[in-house]
C-alpha cells in the first residue's frame, strides 16, 4: 500500500491542453479506483489542485507503471 500525493502546476500548463489534462488523468485514475486498485482519492482542502490517492498495489514497480500512465 503507497500513499501518492498529487500537486499539479497549473501554470506550466498551456490553457488549450488544460481541459484535454485533466480529462484524461480523470479517466486514469476513476480506471484504477474502478479496479480496485486505488482505494481512496481525493482533493487536498487546503492546496488547489491537489490531492492523494491511497492503493492497494503490492509493489512499488506496478504503481510506477500506472503513475507512468497519467497525463500529468
């Protein structure tokens, strides 16, 4: 089990892609918590775009890979 925290820099993100972004790591990660393998997401309250993620992986290389899908 990891805890993956997440902080996108919204500015380094150009206003055309933003909305394409954040539909797709939307798809990632509802894919993952739909499999079971994410079983907690959710927004920090006090950061704007950001929040964690906790798994149920059983190592560390298969969540590198699903990180590595992320748009982000």
């Amino acid at each position: 089990m990891f805890i993956i925290s997440i902080s996108i820099h919204t500015e380094k993100i150009a206003n055309d892609q933003a909305d394409s972004l954040l539909k797709q790591h939307r798809a990632w990660y509802a894919k993952y918590f739909e499999a079971s393998d994410f079983v907690m997401i959710g927004p920090y309250k006090d950061q704007a775009h950001a929040g964690v993620i906790i798994d149920d992986l059983a190592d560390r290389a298969t969540l590198d890979k699903i990180l590595a899908e992320d748009s982000y």
